[in-house]
C-alpha cells in the first residue's frame, strides 16, 4: 500500500522533508522523514502530468523541457504544498496556470527564460506564503500582479534584469517580511513603492544602478531590521533617509559613490551591528556621526577618499573592535583619531600613503592586537611608537619602501625581539640603502645598518667629479648623495 521509493519514470517519490540533488536523471537522497512525499521530474520531462499521486504534495521540475506552463496545469492536484521549476527552459506563464492550488504555500520559478509574468496569475493561488522568482529574464513588474498575496511572506525577485516597477504592485502584500531585488537594473525607486509594507524586515536592493533613494521610501517600514544597498551607484543619502531606528540590525552601503555623510548620521540606532561603508568616495567625516549604537562593533571605511579625520570621531563606539580604514588617502595619522576606542582590537591602515607616524599615533589603542601598516610609504618609524601595544600578535610592515640605515636600529631590534607577531605576514624587506635593496630586515645584522657619511671637508676627494666647491649644475646634488655616489666611509650611529 505503501508508495514505493522508486516509481516508474518519469517522476521519482520520495517521503516529503528530503532533500535531493538532481543532476540529467540521476537523483540523489539524503534524509527522509514525515507524511507527504516529494515527486521530482528530470530533464526528460516534457510536460506537467495530469495527475499525481494522490499523497504527493511537493513537485520538482528540474531542467525538464517545459517552454509553457499551461493554464490549469496543476487543476487535477490540489493537495499539493509547493511547486519548483528549476532551471527549466520556460518562456510564458499562462494566464489561470495555478489555478485550483488550493493549498499551495510556496511557488519557486527560478532559472527560466521568462521576461514576464501575466497579472493575475498568483490571484489563484491566495494561500501562496513564499513565492521565488529568482535568476530569471523578468524586465518589469506589473502593478497588480502580487494582488491577492495577503499572506505572503517572501518575495525573492533578485537575479533578473528588472529595470521597472509599477507603483502600486506591492501594495497588497501587508504581511510581506522579505523583499529581495538585488541585481536588477533598477535606477530609481518610487517614493511610494514600499508604502503598505508594514511588516517588511528585510529589503535587499544591492546591485541595481539607483542613483538615489528617496528620502520618504523607508517611512512606512517601521520593522526593517536589514536594509541592503550596497553595489549601487549612489551620490547622496537624503539625511532624513532611516527614520526607524529601533529595530534596524543591519545597512550596508558599500560599493557606491558616496562623497560625504550627513552629520549626526548613525546616532541612535539602538541594534545596529553591521555598518558597511567601504568602497565609496568618502573624503572626509562629519566631527559627529555615530552615538548611541552600542552593538556596533565593526567599522569598514576601506578604499574610500579619506585623507584626515575629526578627532574622536569613533569615541562614541565605546564597543569598537575593528576598525577598517586600508585603501584610503592617508599621509599621516593622529593619535586623536582613535580617542575613546580603547577596546580596538583590529586596526587596519593598510594601502594608504602614510609617509610618516608620530611616536605617540597607537597611544589610545592599547588592547589592538592585529594591525595592519602593509603598502605604505613607510621609510622608517619613530622610536616606542609599539611600546603602547602590548597585547600585538600581528603586524603587517610588508611593501613599504623601509630605509634600513642606522636610523633604522630601532626598528630591526623590535623586529628581532618581536619576530612572532612577523610570523604569519609577508617578509618585510629593505628598500633602501640600494646595496641592502630587498633584502629581509630580520636577516641583516645590526652592524649592516649604516648612514653614508659626507667626508670632512678637509679630507680631500679621492674623485674629480665630485669638488668640494661645485659649480652650480644641476647634476650635483646639494643634499647628500646616496651611499652609491658616496663610497668614502660609513659610520654607524647609534
Ligand atoms: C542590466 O545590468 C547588467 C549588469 O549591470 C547589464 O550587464 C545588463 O546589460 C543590463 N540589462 C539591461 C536590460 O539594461
Ligand atoms: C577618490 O579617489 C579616486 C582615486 O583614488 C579618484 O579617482 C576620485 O575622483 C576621488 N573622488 C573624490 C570625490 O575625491
């Protein structure tokens, strides 16, 4: 009586709950349990069976040659749950194609060929909880055609080429949790288009091209906890943009063309815990922007325009753990700018133009444990500049043009005395003196680390290209010349 696991072709059984990898005809199963059974249709499949089991209520059509899903296709099945077309070469959707799911809760269209759906098809399915219509060729959204999802709580639109969206087309989905348009070519949202979205938690609309996002559209989602814009083309956020503060968890705002952030921008966001920022065209930060956002931990500002910084400008983030500042326009750095993150365990200045550190910069950051100063303009650095840092266990010095003379003792001796926290990062090497010119520092030994010396004045030249009372031409350097010009003596200071 029991249906058996293995059915004639071309479905396959088996007990609702498992999960399968297809691949051509071949099924693969995991787990099973439970009452209901699953029924999947492999590339053979050349069109949706009339009828089913009777105890079947998940169907699979996984790159089966469907190009049409008929209307009535499913009339003959109403016990069933949740209906896939995976990868299936389908082009249209015929109006009334749903029709008699009665109990239909989630409806997965995802890798067809389909640029449209008809208006009205999802009417017929009223039940429908979870609808994903990812990764196909959908160029617009029709208003009308989520109406009558009154309980729908998932809406996955990302992966198509989505360029338009009428206004009005979500608004009867009230009890809409997640709302998912990424990677779409959306440039514009209308202010209005989320407006009936109460419930919505979640709304990802990364990867578009949107040039703004109006300052009204969030007004009506008191709920969001995530907000995900990142990968757009956005110049300006409006400063009145997230007026619901309370719940928000996470907003990412990577990967666009920010210049500025309004003042005051990220206070009060009581929850928020991830914060992104990075890849933008921020050159500078208002003195005031974050304050009362206890959970952020996190700050990414990586590859942004920033060549300074307001003093105290994270102090508020009394919980930072992390702060990402590589990929920017820094020539130096102020202790100041690090005020009040005393719990600063990650500090990462990495690919920036610092040429040079005063000795006291990491003073405030004492707990810092990785820091990053790799692909600078580094020659050298002062001496204590890490006696503050004493709980280190990385530090990245690499692919800076280091001068390894004898100003540079200081810094070879910590080095060998500090050679663990080297351990794990790319070898730091000599740029300059040129006869030391890549070569390790740690393999040197100190008595390598000579200045060039100019000879007395009453020493007398052993070369006549270089007189002691020059012409003036502009071949002779007036400063002094390095070590290859200069080959007399070597001292080493200490
Ligand atoms: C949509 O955006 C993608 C990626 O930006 C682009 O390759 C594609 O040409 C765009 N399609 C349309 C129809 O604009
Ligand atoms: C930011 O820096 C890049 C080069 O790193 C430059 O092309 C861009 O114009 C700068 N943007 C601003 C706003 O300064």
């Amino acid at each position: 009586m029991n249906m058996s696991k293995r059915t004639p072709f071309p479905g396959a059984f088996f007990p609702k709950g498992l999960f399968f990898l297809l691949s051509l005809s071949l099924l693969i199963l995991y787990s099973s349990d439970a009452d209901g059974y699953q029924m999947a249709f492999p590339s053979s499949t050349t069109e949706i069976p009339h009828t089913l089991m009777p105890r079947v209520t998940e169907v699979f059509f996984v790159e089966s040659k469907i190009p049409t899903i008929p209307k009535g296709a499913f009339v003959a099945n109403p016990q069933l749950e949740k209906v896939e077309f995976l990868s299936t070469p389908t082009v249209s959707v015929e109006a009334g194609a749903f029709e008699g799911l009665d109990s239909l809760k989630d409806l997965e269209i995802v890798g067809t060929l389909l640029t449209s759906i008809p208006v009205g098809v999802f009417a017929e399915v009223p039940h429908l909880e979870s609808l994903v219509l990812k990764s196909n060729q959908l160029g617009g959204l029709q208003r009308g055609l989520f109406d009558g999802l009154i309980k729908l709580t998932q809406l996955q639109l990302h992966m198509n080429s989505i360029q338009s969206i009428e206004d009005g087309t979500f608004d009867e989905l009230k009890s809409l949790e997640s709302l998912h348009l990424a990677k779409n070519n959306l440039t514009s949202i209308s202010p209005s288009l989320f407006s009936q979205l109460n419930a919505l938690q979640t709304l990802r609309l990364y990867e578009n091209q949107l040039t703004s996002v109006p300052e009204e559209v969030f007004l009506p989602l008191p709920n969001l906890v995530e907000i995900a814009l990142q990968g757009n083309q956005i110049t300006q956020l409006a400063p009145r943009l997230f007026p619901h503060k309370d719940k928000l968890r996470k907003l990412s705002l990577d990967n666009n063309l920010l210049t500025a952030l309004p003042p005051e921008y990220f206070t009060g966001f009581s929850l928020l815990k991830t914060l992104t920022l990075h890849a933008n065209q921020l050159t500078g930060l208002p003195a005031l922007l974050f304050g009362g956002t206890p959970k952020l931990t996190e700050v990414r500002l990586h590859q942004n325009n920033l060549s300074s910084l307001p003093s105290g400008v994270f102090s508020p983030l009394t919980n930072l753990k992390e702060l990402d500042l590589s990929k920017n326009h820094f020539e130096t750095l102020s202790s100041e700018y690090f005020d009040g993150i005393a719990k600063l365990k990650k500090l990462y200045l990495s690919n920036n133009k610092l040429r040079t550190l005063n000795a006291n910069v990491f003073e405030k950051v004492t707990s810092v444990t990785i820091l990053k100063l790799s692909g600078n303009m580094l020659e050298n650095l002062p001496e204590d500049i890490f006696e503050p840092l004493k709980a280190l266990i990385r530090v990245d010095l690499n692919d800076n043009p280091w001068r390894c003379d004898c100003n540079f003792i200081y810094l070879y001796q910590w080095m060998k005395d500090n050679s663990k926290v080297l351990t794990h990062t790319p070898p730091v090497v000599c740029t300059f003196p040129n006869d030391l010119s890549g070569r390790e520092v740690i393999s040197l030994t100190e008595d390598q680390l000579v200045c060039p010396t100019l000879a007395p004045t009453t020493t007398p030249l052993h070369t006549t290209t270089m007189p002691t009372t020059a012409p003036s031409t502009t071949t002779m350097p007036t400063t002094a010349p390095s070590t290859t010009t200069m080959p007399t003596t070597t001292t080493k200071i200490l």
